[in-house]
C-alpha cells in the first residue's frame, strides 16, 4: 500500500491564481455586491431569514442583538460577529435605510458617526416592512440551499413584497467591482413597477414620469436630470446632492445660515468641524459662529455671521469648499444571473418583475397542492358522515387503528389519506353543524382551487396578483418624498467681496521675504514708526491694500507668488513678518525683485511689463496672472540659462520703455514693439546686448510730456538728464551711451530712476550710509557727462539701492 504525497509542485502563478480567483468569485458572489432580485447581500438576507426563523418579528417584542449575531454566525454566517452586527446596524439606522428592515432598541449610532452600543446592550426585531421581504417564504418560493455545515437550509434569495434594490439601494466594493444604488421612494419604486408591468417595452423616459430620482432619506436637494436619466440608462450617472439650508435675518443687520438636510452618508461632526477650521484659519473671515443644534426633533446646524456679511456668498463658498455639497456617482452594479452586472433601470425593474412572477407561480403550486389535499380530505368525511352508521360498526368492530384504515379502505372505497382523517376525527365532530361547515369548506376549497389554477394558467391573471399586492404594501408603507429634484446644475460663482470682510490694511514686504499685513490701528498707534525688520533687510513694499485686493509678489527666478491680502499674516506693526517660504515654498537663492498690489485682475489695457538681465522683456495681460491655485511659485518668464529677471511692473497708459545696460547703453522705443504673450513664455529681445554686459534698468515712459532721469553710477556718482537725450528707435537695438567712456576705472550704470523736479534721492549703502540728493539741485547734463560723485564708495561701502521718495516720506528710511 503505498501512501499519498503529502506535496504537490505548482507554479506560484498558478497557484495565485487559481486561489485569486477562487476568492474573488467569492467575495463578488457571496459578500459585497446585492442580488439584484432581492437587493441584499447575503450577510443582510441571513440575518433577516435567521430572525424571521426565530419568531423575532415586528409583532413579537425586542430580542438582544447579541442573541440574533449569534444564531446568524452559528446557523448561516461563519464570519466575525463585528461584521455581522455591523450589517444588522446599518439596516435600523434611518439615515442610512429609506426603509428600515430591523427596529432596534438602544444607541445604534448616529449621523455624527458615532459607533452603536456593543450588541448586549442593543435590542432588534424585523420591522413591518421586512416582514414584506419574507412573506410566503415557507412556501417554497425561493431555492433553499445547505448551509456551511449541511445542518439546515438557508434561501438563496428572499421573496420580496417590494423592490428593495431600488427603494434602499446598496453600495460595496468587491473584487474588481463597486456598486453605490441610492435609495429610492417607495411610492414612485411600485409605480415604476407597475408601469413596466402593464409595457414591457417602456422607455426611460416613460419611467422617469413616474420615479423622478433618488429619494435619500437625509432628504437634501438633487440636482441634474441628465445624471439622473444617464444611470438609468447605462448604469452610470453623476448628480450633485446639496444641504437644504435657509437664511434667517438677526437683529444688528446680521444674518445666519440654517441646515436642516445633508447629503446622503455626510458626517454630521466633521462637516461641522470642517467648517469651524475655516472660521479658525481665518479662510472665511465672515463667521462668528457654528453651533450644531440638532436634537430629537430633527437635524439643525446654526452657521451665525458677522455684520453685513452677505450669507449666499458664504453658503456658496461653503457649498463649493465642503460636504454640504457632494458629487454622486450611480454605479449600479448587482449580481444578476449569479454574474455582476451593470444594471440599467429598465434592467433592475424586468429582474424583479421576474423574480416575482417566479415567487407567486410557485407559490400558488404550493397553495394549489395544499388545497386539493384539504379538498380530498373533506370530501372524505362529508362522505363518511352520510354513511356515518355503516363506519361506526367497522371501526368498531376492527382490532387497531391501522385495522380499523383498512377495512374503511376496503369497503367503502376511502383512500388512505381519508381513512387516517376518519379515524382521527373526535365525536364532536360527528353533529349537524359540522357536514354544513364541511360543504362550505368545500365549495371555498373549489374556489380557490379555480382561483389559482387561473393564475397558473394565464399570465394576465399573474400579473393582476402581482399588481394587487404591490398596491397592498404600497397601502401600507407609502411615504413623501425627502429629496427634493432640480433639473439643473447650479453652477456656483464666487466673488471674494461677499467671503472676505472689507477692511483697509497696511501690506509690507521686506527684500528679504518678510511678509504680513497690519490694521491701520497698530500702524496708527506706531505713527508708522519702529517697523520691525533685521538689520540687513529694507522695507521694499509699503501699501494701504483692502483684504479683498491680491498681491504679486515676483522673483529673480522667473516666477511669481499670488496671494490674496486677507489670506497674509496678520501681524502687529511692531513684529516681525512671516518669511515668506513658510507660506510658499521657494528656492534659497530666490530673491524678491517686485511686488505689485491688485484690485482686480479683470482690467482692460492692463499688463505685466517683465524683463530679465540678459535683455529679454515680455508683456502679458494682467488677466493671465489670477489663479485659483497658488500654494506654490508660478512662472511667469521662461528664462535660459543663467539668466534672472530684474524687473516686474504694471502698463497701462505708458507709450514708451527705456532700457539700460551696465555698460551704459540706452534705448527708447515704443511699448507697442513688445508684442503681448502668455505668462510662460520667455519674452523677445529687448537690447541687443556687448558680450559681457546685462540689463540693469527699466522705465516706463509717457511720450506727450517731457521727462527727466536720474542715472547713478556704480562710483558714487549721479546726473540729472532729460529722456530725449536718447534718441527713439526700435527694438532689439545697441542704443547709445549716457556716460562719457573713461580709459581707467570708467563709470558703471548702477540705477536709472525717473524723477520729476521736487523728488528726493535717496542712496544707501552697504555699510548703512545714506545719502539724500534734491533733484532740483542737480544741474541737468547732456549724454556724454558723468554727473557729479555724490557718495565715497571706497569709504562708504557699495552702492545697495537707490529710491526717489517724496521729501515728506524722508524719515521713514
């Protein structure tokens, strides 16, 4: 004899796969997707056939949902008892189930996500309607198979009164599938039904006459019809279901924003908790208060806002920005012929519509058979009644029981079944009344027999027993629609004005990136002194902006940082900004060259002038520059090489530009030469630049009027100059020279400034000199002059920067 191997040698692929699919075939079949005839998953059918099987029903008091886990994981469900009591939660909560299947006694969680009392404390039973989804299950009309262990029988689907599938929908992932079925009304399910019954050949236009949409019961708004028309023909579909919300008026011009529906599985708590943050992180400035009022008599969430804060614009941004706006997407997805399926509406109604034809025809054979059983009986013993004397005697004169059957069997042709009614019958029995209640038995018998042989028979007559008791469960369980339908999409638009309060705010930005803005009253109460800043830095940007303006903020990397003021930090005059890489990342060696404050980007005739050292420059639409997403530096000049950009300004009504090398070439042509381009490109060629040389200068022009600059060398020195001394030309040229060329240490372009007559400049040097020039003691100077040393820069450090300020702001730097 010789023994089996223990081994046998696979290949892994093999292996894996066979067992993948074998799980797969499984957890699709058997556990995460609902059958389309029933709409449940088997755990949920187990637990409501093992209730039903242990009398726990809706006219039977509350049993311990610890009592109910168990029979179900013992008889039916070999699976943790978590998973089990999990399911039998989800089909008593009343915001999850449109109809509840199971009533349950005690915490069964909330729509805050709050997890139900452990199953010894809750206490269920089957609901009235479930008692619709097992009607008549006893007999015969579903297959029964063995359960896990062959020690009892378990219905592979239920009867169901009603289509469960649609009135409660489902949602699992599986294998491979997923499946989200929203829940639908009842009222509107049956006629669906009902209309499908009466034309198999309706449309889903014809249906949607009658079944509008979703029902969720959270209620809320659905919106889009075509999303809705979409998933009933193909399967799948999106809709937008949003908060019902209302605004109430409060006294001191304050109004507040009122929620009583939320879309379908929200998260009460965290959508409250979500939008507090906001209020918190100042994201939306314009609430004072959220307060979540709900309580037995219903869901109220309170969303209280400041003064003369408009409450659309923030329930617009709140519908936009959180869950009290969702997407919804159909993915109707059920086990239909023992295959996953995507189910269309007409799909999902002709495989209920066949399960119930197939659950009366069986159970009128069921209820055929019995009748004709009881018909054979009575009219044995009306029979033997006639004869009663004559039966008296041979039962009388017979041995036993059995003896007595036969002999009844032999003389008076009874058959069996009747001999053994006979025998038992008891002598009360035998009185007048009793052969009167016997025909009457037997002329409803006959009846019924007719009845149901009709319905076996003729499918018009089926289909009229189906009708009836859908009508019935329709009697008995109809309820008004929750969700309210719009045909269209609102598409929300929002305006900064009505999210973020107006207030006036001083912004500054330091070379150094320090960022924040400030309220005018601790700019006040510093009288615009004692600004916090490190000894190196200089204050580059300095503006009086409202929280509903933006800042662009541009670097030497070709890039630049949109961010709206009331989203700067709001710090005291006297402290120290916010760096500006701890709101955007940027590079090390990144460095701030321009900032510009915005109203509005939606000006016309309004650029963004930007040039770079290597004498590219580039003009695009001050439109292009708003984003919606900024949590990062955009580009803004595609630049090569080691190139940087230098400058960044607003155009609108200038005519020319004047560009300026480090080796003092100039040229002047008109604005218009620079064609206008999108953000991300690199620009055109400004000045034809001298091996060796860089831009270091831009200004913008006015032709109409005469207009003077300052030029300031790298020695120290400054000269006054009209513009027309550089000739106009075109672009892309050398240009000609502003300074006189010396052999030994010749003067540099440092900066050019435009000046006007009672301006004053101001130049700082590395070693913190500053030097203060009036420009109407300058004496003008023609191109070929050097002007006039004005700072030692071998004593007092290199030149930092140059600014032209009104005399009044002199103090301040």
């Amino acid at each position: 004899m010789t023994t089996p191997e223990r081994f046998q040698e696979l290949p892994l692929e093999e292996v894996m796969g066979d067992r993948f699919g074998r799980y797969s075939k499984y957890i699709i079949q058997d556990r995460a997707l609902p059958d389309a005839r029933d709409g449940l998953k088997p755990v949920q059918r187990r637990i409501l056939f093992a209730m039903f099987n242990e009398g726990n029903t809706n006219d039977k008091p509350f049993r311990k949902s610890a009592k109910t886990v168990g029979n179900v994981i013992g008889n039916f469900h070999p699976h943790g008892d978590t998973s089990v009591y999990d399911a039998m939660v989800r089909l008593s909560q009343d915001w999850k189930m449109r109809h509840m299947l199971i009533e349950m006694h005690g915490n069964n969680g909330s729509v805050d996500g709050d997890p139900p009392a452990a199953m010894r404390y809750t206490e269920a039973r089957l609901s009235s309607i479930a008692a619709e989804m097992l009607r008549d299950i006893n007999k015969n009309t579903v297959d029964f198979v063995p359960n896990f262990d062959d020690q009892d029988l378990e219905p592979t689907v239920l009867p169901a009164r009603f289509p469960n599938l649609l009135v409660n929908g489902s949602t699992g992932i599986s294998a491979g599938y997923a499946t989200d079925i929203p829940p639908h009304n009842l009222t509107e399910s049956l006629d669906a039904v009902l209309m499908r019954l009466d034309n198999p050949k309706c449309t889903v236009d014809d249906l949607m006459t009658v079944i509008k949409g979703p029902d969720f019961p959270t209620g809320g708004i659905i919106q889009g019809i075509e999303g809705i028309k979409k998933a009933y023909e193909t399967g799948r579909g999106k809709i937008i279901v949003r908060s019902k919300a209302t605004i109430e008026p409060l006294k001191g011009g304050k109004e507040q924003i009122i929620i009583t529906e939320l879309p379908f599985e929200v998260n009460k708590a965290s959508l409250v908790k979500k939008i507090d943050e906001q209020r918190v992180d100042k994201r939306l400035e314009g609430i004072a208060e959220i307060r979540d009022e709900s309580d037995r008599t219903g869901l109220r969430i309170v969303i209280e806002l400041k003064k003369d804060v408009q409450a659309v614009g923030i329930l617009n941004y709140l519908y936009k920005s959180t869950e009290l706006q969702v997407n919804y997407n159909f993915n109707m997805i059920a086990i239909h012929n023992r295959r996953p399926t995507m189910m269309t509406l007409p799909l999902m109604l002709d495989s209920y519509i066949s399960h119930q034809k197939d659950v009366v025809t069986k159970r009128s054979r069921f209820d055929l058979k019995k009748a004709n059983d009881r018909l054979h009986i009575v009219e044995g013993l009306i029979k033997a009644i006639s004869i009663l004397d004559e039966v008296i005697v041979t039962i009388r004169a017979s041995k036993d029981k059995r003896d007595a059957k036969a002999n009844l069997e032999a003389q008076f042709a009874f058959t069996e079944a009747q001999s053994e009614a006979i025998v038992s019958l008891q002598l009360y029995r035998l009185t007048n009344t009793d052969i009167t209640e016997l025909r009457a038995e037997q002329e409803e018998l006959e009846k019924s027999i007719a009845k149901l042989k009709l319905i076996l028979g003729n499918e018009k007559q089926l289909i009229k027993v189906i009708k009836s008791e859908l009508a019935d469960i329709r009697r008995k369980f109809a309820e008004e629609r929750r969700s309210v339908i719009q045909a269209e999409i609102e598409e929300i638009k929002l305006t900064l004005d009505v999210l973020v309060p107006s207030e006036e705010v001083v912004v500054t930005v330091t070379k150094d990136g320090y960022v924040k803005r400030t309220s005018i009253r601790s700019h006040s109460a510093s009288n615009g002194q004692d600004f916090a800043m490190k000894d190196s830095d200089y204050l580059l940007f300095e503006e009086t902006l409202n929280t509903q303006h933006h800042l662009l903020i541009f670097t030497n990397k070709g890039n630049y940082i949109y961010q709206p003021v009331h989203e700067l930090p709001d710090i005291r005059w006297k402290d120290l900004g916010q760096h500006l890489s701890s709101i955007v990342p940027i590079d090390q060696d990144e460095e701030i060259i321009e900032v510009v404050g915005i109203e509005k980007f939606d000006q016309e005739n309004v650029y963004v002038l930007t040039a770079t050292k290597d004498g590219q420059i580039k003009r695009s639409s001050l439109a292009d520059y708003s984003v919606t997403r900024y949590s990062k530096p955009i580009k803004t000049m595609n630049l090569k090489g080691e190139d940087e950009m230098i400058f960044a300004q607003l155009v609108s009504a200038e005519t020319e530009i004047m560009l300026t090398t480090y080796q003092s070439y100039s040229l002047r042509f008109d604005i218009e030469e620079i064609p206008v381009t999108g953000v991300k490109t690199g620009g055109v060629k400004g000045i034809n630049l001298k091996e060796g040389d860089v831009l270091t200068a831009v200004n913008l022009l006015h032709s109409e009027q005469e207009q003077e600059v300052i030029i300031v060398t790298q020695r120290g020195a400054v000269k006054r100059m009209n513009v027309s001394e550089v000739e106009k030309s075109t672009r892309a040229k050398r240009g000609v020279v502003v300074l006189k060329e010396l052999k030994s240490n010749p003067h540099r372009i440092f900066d050019v400034k435009i000046v006007q007559t009672g301006d004053i400049v101001l130049l700082e040097t590395e070693e913190n000199v500053k030097e203060t020039i009036d420009v109407k003691n300058l004496s003008k100077a023609d191109r070929y002059s050097n002007g006039s040393l004005k700072i030692d820069v071998s004593n007092d450090g290199a030149l930092l920067r140059v600014k032209v300020l009104p005399a009044i702001n002199l103090d301040k730097n």
